[in-house]
C-alpha cells in the first residue's frame, strides 16, 4: 500500500543476492502458495460447489437423486416476500447500527484522547463488550428484555405501572430495537479504539495551531480533525458495514426471525432455509446470490478507498 | 499527551478550569464504561442468584443469597469441562495456523514484487465479505468428504480459513510499515528470505501478531452457526455450543446459562487484558497507516 515500501523492494530484489533468477522470481510465489492454497481449499471451492448446489433440487440423504432445476430457485429467491422483509432488515440495521457506533465510538474516543484519571481503566472497559460472545450476550439482552421477569420491564412496571410493560421480543419493532442496541452496545469499543489511535496519532500541535486561528467547535472538527482521521474513518466505515450484513447470532437466538419472519436477517433467513427446512438447494441459491452481491460491493468499496488513498 | 505537545500549547488554562473540564470529560467516560458493564454485572449477578429470583420479578442486582448452585449445576452438566477444554484446543489451534499461514502470506505481499500481486491481494480482501454463515452448507460437503464433519480438527481448519483475508490484511500492512535497512543488512550477512522474516520481521511485527491472535481466539472460542452444523457428538462441543443447549434442552435453565455464561467469558478477558498493549498499536497500524 505504501509505494516506498514497493520501489524499495525492487531495488533489493535485483540487488546483491546472488540467488538463479528463475528462483527469485518463484520465490514470492512460493511463500503467499500455502496461505492462498489453504484458502482456496476450505473457502474458495465451497463458494463454487455451492453455486452447483443452487442448480440442484438438492438431497443431502446419499444415494437419494437431487433434481437439476436450473435456475428455478434464482426465480423463487426473485419472488419472496420474505427475501425482501429480510434485506429490508439487514438494511435497516446496517443504517442504524453502523452510524450509532462511529459516532459513539468517536465521541469516547475524543474524551478519552489526552489526559485523563484512569484513562487505561475506562479504555478497557469500554472495549471488554467487544470481546464478549455473541452468544453470551444475545442471552443476556433476551433475559434483559424478558417479557415476563426482565429487568426492563420490572423497572417499567415499577415507575409506571403494571401496564407499562412491553413484550420485547414478540413484536417485529420492539425486536429489532433491542437487536439494535444490543450491536451497538457491542461495538462502540471497536470503534473507540480505532478513532482513539487515529486521533493520537495527530501531529502535536496541529490542533493547536487551529485552535489560535480560531477554530473551534464543529470547525475545528469539520477541518482540522476528520480530514486527519480520514483513513480511519474509511476503514471503521467498510468494516462495520461487512460485520452488519453478517449479523446472525442475536437474531436467531433471540427471535427466530419471529414473529411471522418478520425480524429475519438475510444471513437467519438463509440458514433457516437449509437447516430448519432442509431445503438446501433453495439455500444455495440465497446464498450464491448474497455471496456474489457482497463481493462486487466490497470490490468497490476498495476500489473508492484506494482512489481516496491515492489522492 | 507528549511534551511538546505542552510546549506548543500558547496559554496555559486556569487549574480549577481545568479540573472542571476535566470532569466534564470525565463524567460521560464512566457513565458509558458503566454502560459497557451493566449487562455484564447483571450476567454475574444472576449466576449467583437462586432460580427462584431468575424466573421471578424479584431478580436482586446484588444478590441478597448467593448461591453457587448454578456453577456446579452447569459444571456437571453433561460434559462441561470437556467443552471447556474443546473450545480451548479449538481456539489455541485456530490461533497458531492462522498465524503461520498468514505471516507467510503476508510476507510474500508486503516485500515481493510478482505479476498480479494487487489484484490477487484485493480479491483476497473482497471475499471477506462473504458471510460465513453462507458458506456452512458447502463447507459441511467438503468436510464430509475429508471424514473431519463432527471433528474438531475440521472445526480448526475451517476457522482458519476464515480468518486469513482479514489476518493477512492487517500483517501485510504492519509489515510494510518495518524499514527494509536491517533486512538488507541481514542479506548481505547470508540470511535466507525465511530466516529474515523468523528472526526480525515477525519480533518486530509482534504488535500486529498480538491483535490477530486476540481475533482469531475470539472468533473460534465464539463461533456459533458452523459448530452448531458440524457437532453431532456431544464430546466434540463447544462452548457456544453447549451454552444454547442449556436453552433447549431444558426449556432454559437460566441460572446455569449465565453460570456457564460467566465460565466462558472469563478467558477472553484475560486473554484481552494480558494483550491489550499491543492491540490498539497492531490493529490501527496494520489496517490504516
């Protein structure tokens, strides 16, 4: 990524090593050959054996012929109502969540920046929900938010009433709100720490000298501080976008994409299709469709970055 | 903040106006660190609380009782201990061939020049964004195919596919960032290319090999969907695992759930908190720079 490191290697490698040429010119080949071998192996075929799945009325029992359907499942996937409630969710999350976390995630971080008692303590702190399962975590938010014995609504029920209490997980909105501030709880940390390092990472005094010219406020961080943080920025934003359209656990262990699927994510649905219903050709098609989408946004989430790095 | 930071600053503040902006800093920091704990507190606080405070409204914050019930109830549940040490083995495992393999890798891309080095690189980084979850089925074939399906070999192996595009990500970056001088140094000396990266890149890389492992560790001792699939003997489970069978098997045991749920939290906190020096400096160098 950085062209120094590039010309420097150039020079080196047709430098003082008296090693054959043919061999120089293998032996990049040979040390990136187990790594990518390896992925190619366990992640690269999978993707293309699925797509071959997704022709198939797939039978997984062997022995027990699985129908070629061609592309009838590509049309079924076309015609879902629920495809559509699914991307609507994993959209909505992904706009929800995403934002909620780099702003949160920047604003502790620029408290945290500098001087401050404790300042290790808090760091870790904020960042230890990161760490925790997914698992764990989705249980601890359902039992949270239980309709009946939750701490949620006995503090409702306590302030306001018995009658104020909320079924949480039943319904399709209270659902996806706890969903929502159950990732964002998680992420904040993450964030945090990227934004902390980056705005460390401003030269001394550069924030100063604004601050003399009169910058304050929203300027000095419209300016001054988010061009400095520019990358980090780009990177937390493509990261979290990835991890969002991969969100699963909660949903599947707090509502099963329930009531009615209308809480389902695109990745719940998919799963669900296979091994809740065992219709795994169906499920190959969701997910040939999904895993072809998300690689060409991601190829152009690169290329932007590389465009805005190399400018 | 460094020092000439401090001296660059024009005008020193009034102290009692600083100490009170200070506070003002200070205040939102621990109210968001209590948030960051409460869930967590509540967790351990439910662990140790009877079943009858579980289930009713009366669940006290501290505990007036405190039981350990729940902790030998979840302990000798089925087979705790031998998930416990499952999720261990699958975690150190995954964690030692990720990193072997992405080093390498990330060798071969931070200082080789080789036809189609980029392109490979950002097709490498693009597949990332292809969910896992996706890809259980197919995997599920290949590892039935490999005799590994139900084995916690097959669970390591595809764990660490799983995280090479981010891992080589991240160690290509911290890589590149290290000056060439010493390399070239130890070239002119009669080290070999691998000796190079054994004896000096990975030593100072040791930051960024810091965050992958923290990652790697996580992300196996956490990974739910495909060990969900792929685990049909009881002694092959894992933590995740065995902590949602408490769920269905018996129509949720809530006390030894978030019991279990503590034991199981424990290690990546100390794994976090033993490694956390070098993380932020691994992660924000590789991946940004």
């Amino acid at each position: 990524m950085t062209d120094a490191g590039v010309s420097l290697t150039r020079e080196r490698v047709s430098g003082h090593r008296e090693a054959p040429a043919r061999r120089r010119r293998l032996f990049p080949y040979l040390i990136i050959m187990p790594g990518l071998a390896y992925y190619a192996l366990f992640t690269i075929y999978p993707i293309v054996s699925q797509f071959r799945i997704s022709f198939y009325d797939w039978n997984i029992v062997p022995g027990v012929v699985s129908p070629f359907v061609g592309l009838s499942q590509y049309a079924q996937v076309l015609g879902d109502a629920v495809v559509l409630v699914a991307l609507r969710n994993t959209a909505l999350y992904t706009v929800v969540t995403v934002p909620a976390q780099i702003v949160l995630g920047l604003g502790v971080a620029s408290l945290l920046n500098g001087r401050l008692p404790g300042r290790a303590i808090w760091r870790t702190l904020i960042f230890i929900p990161v760490i925790t399962s997914w698992v764990v975590v989705s249980y601890v938010f359902a039992d949270l938010f239980n309709s009946q014995a939750g701490l949620v609504n006995s503090v409702l029920a306590g302030l306001f009433g018995p009658n104020f209490t909320v079924d949480w997980l039943q319904n399709t909105w209270t659902g996806m709100l706890v969903i929502w501030i159950l990732a964002v709880w998680k992420g904040i940390g993450w964030s945090m720490i990227l934004f902390l390092a980056a705005l460390e990472s401003i030269t001394p005094g550069v924030v100063d000298a604004a601050r003399v010219d009169g910058a304050h406020g929203l300027r000095l961080w419209r300016h001054i501080i988010l061009p400095e943080i520019q990358p980090t920025m780009t990177f937390v934003l493509v990261m979290l976008i990835i991890g969002a359209v991969q969100a699963f656990i909660p949903v599947y262990l707090m509502t099963q994409g329930g009531p009615d699927n209308s809480t389902q994510l695109l990745l719940t649905y998919t799963y669900q299709q296979a091994f809740s219903f065992f219709d795994f050709g169906y499920a190959a098609a969701l997910a040939s469709v999904l895993a072809v989408a998300l690689f060409w946004v991601s190829i152009g989430q690169y290329r932007i970055l590389r465009a805005r790095n190399a400018a | 903040m460094s020092g000439a930071d401090a001296i660059l600053r024009p005008t020193r503040a009034y102290r009692p106006a600083r100490t009170a902006r200070t506070v003002a800093r200070l205040l939102p920091v621990v109210l968001f660190a209590l948030v960051s704990l409460f869930p967590l507190a509540y967790m351990v606080s439910l662990s140790f609380q009877p079943l009858g405070n579980i289930l009713t409204v009366s669940a006290e914050i501290v505990p007036r009782h405190p039981t350990l019930a729940n902790y030998t109830g979840a302990w000798q549940s089925n087979d705790f201990a031998q998930y416990f040490a499952n999720s261990a083995l699958v975690g150190v495992g995954t964690v030692i061939g990720t990193l072997v393999l992405s080093s390498l890798t990330a060798y071969g891309f931070a200082r080789y020049e080789f036809r189609g080095r980029e392109p490979l690189f950002y097709a490498l980084l693009a597949s990332l964004a292809v969910p896992s979850v996706v890809l259980i089925l197919p995997q599920y074939l290949l590892m039935k195919d490999l005799h590994l399906v139900d084995s916690l070999l097959g669970l390591i192996l595809l764990y660490i596919s799983t995280n090479l595009p981010f891992s080589i990500f991240l160690l290509r970056g911290f890589f590149e960032g290290i000056p060439t001088e010493l390399e070239d140094a130890m070239r002119v000396d009669g080290v070999s290319e691998l000796g190079i990266l054994w004896r000096l890149i990975l030593p100072l890389a040791a930051p960024a090999l810091g965050a992958v492992a923290i990652f790697t560790f996580n992300g196996a001792w956490d990974e739910f969907p495909l060990a969900f699939t792929m685990i049909n003997t009881p002694g092959n489970r894992t933590l995740p695992i065995a902590i949602a069978l408490f769920q269905q098997a018996h129509t949720t045991a809530w006390g030894p759930l978030f019991a279990a749920s503590v034991i199981a939290t424990v290690p990546t906190v100390i794994v976090f908190v033993v490694a956390q020096r070098w993380f932020q400096e691994g992660i924000s160098v590789g991946a940004i720079q």
